[in-house]
C-alpha cells in the first residue's frame, strides 16, 4: 500500500471513529448535549482533530443524519419482501412508523431537527434523503401505473404518504397527540389505525 493510499484509509478510519462517537452521544445524550468537544473527549482526541475533518457540528450530524439513514434503508430492505407491491407499500408504512419507535432520537435528526441541513446548500440536493425517498417514490409509481391506488401522478402520492405518517409520528414524538387526548397506552393502536385507514382509503 502507497503511502497516498494509506492516509485515505486512516482518514477514513478516523472519521469512522468521529461519526460512531457522535451517534453514540447523539442516542444517548441528545442533540443539546453533544458537542465537538465531548466526542473529542469520548475518542480521546482534542477538539482541533475532528475541526482537521469536520468544520461544525451541523456538518457532523450531516453525517450522522447519512448513518441514520442507512440504517432505515436497511430495515426496508428486510421488511418489504412481498411480490404485490400493493402489499409491498403497506409492509413499508410499518417499517417506516416502526422505525420511529425504535429509533426516536435517529428519526428526529433524520426530519425534524434543523440543524443538519444547514450542511446542503440550497441549491443542492439533500442526498441524505434519497434512498428512503425514492423507495416510496418508485413503489407508488409501481402502484399507480397498476392502477391500485387512486392517485395518479407519483409525486403527489409520495408527498401525500409522507406527509401523512410522518405527521403521525412527529405529533407524537413531540407529545403533541395529548391535544386528542389519547391515553398513552393508546396511542400505538391509534396510530396503526390511523395508517391502516389511509391504506384502505387510497386503494383504487
């Protein structure tokens, strides 16, 4: 291995350790709480390191967002498994609030919290977002084009699904849903019901 070669890989390697600190913290601590010198402290390295790789924390937790999104890509790839993509768009609603459970602090970094988006310029696309974007967008696509839905153009579709189970969840994530006053011990079957009953709606 040249010498050119082996700085990309301890670059590589150091940046590794940077973004697995910051996810750590970011779970654990939360997003007011982390900060450049407390992941320096975690890896044993001073602040002026990780600046070497990253010039702010927005720019960091752009790459902890990227991370995070992996990791929801991976979930639709194990949970959308059926051949009728009908069948396919409702496994992908589940996996989608599912992954919210399980990861709340993750989905708040990855669509509600600010801060990351600072780091794409707007004229930029966000490419964070395209893998879980184009993984809804394609599947209604499949399901329009099959006339399975009522919708008609794939872009209103996706927008509309989005929004409406994001919106679910971000409520409650906010504890915004004791506006409705549900028990908490409710609010899991509210929710199912309520994607449930949008499924049901948009069949064509």
């Amino acid at each position: 291995m040249g010498i050119t070669e082996r700085k990309e890989r301890e670059k590589a390697e150091m940046r590794r350790r940077i973004v697995d600190a910051a996810i750590t913290m970011f779970v654990k601590e939360g997003f007011e709480k982390m900060s450049i010198r407390n992941i320096a402290d975690m890896i044993e390295y001073s602040p002026a390191t990780i600046y070497l790789y990253y010039k702010d924390k927005d720019e960091l937790l752009y790459d902890v967002q990227a991370e995070a999104f992996e990791t929801l890509a991976r979930e639709f790839e194990s949970k959308i498994t059926e051949a009728d993509p009908l069948k396919r768009l409702a496994q992908l609603s589940w996996a989608y609030v599912e992954f919210a459970r399980n990861h709340p602090e993750l989905y708040d970094l990855m669509f509600i919290i600010k801060e990351p988006m600072n780091s794409v310029n707007k004229d930029e696309n966000w490419k964070n977002g395209d893998r879980a974007y184009d993984a809804l967008q394609d599947l209604v696509t499949e399901c329009i084009e099959k006339k399975l839905i009522r919708y008609t153009d794939p872009m209103v579709a996706t927008l509309s699904f989005w929004g409406f189970a994001h919106g679910l969840v971000s409520l409650n994530l906010r504890c915004r849903l004791k506006v409705a006053q549900i028990e908490e011990a409710e609010i899991k079957d509210k929710i199912d019901a309520c994607i449930k009953a949008y499924l049901e709606i948009i069949v064509a």
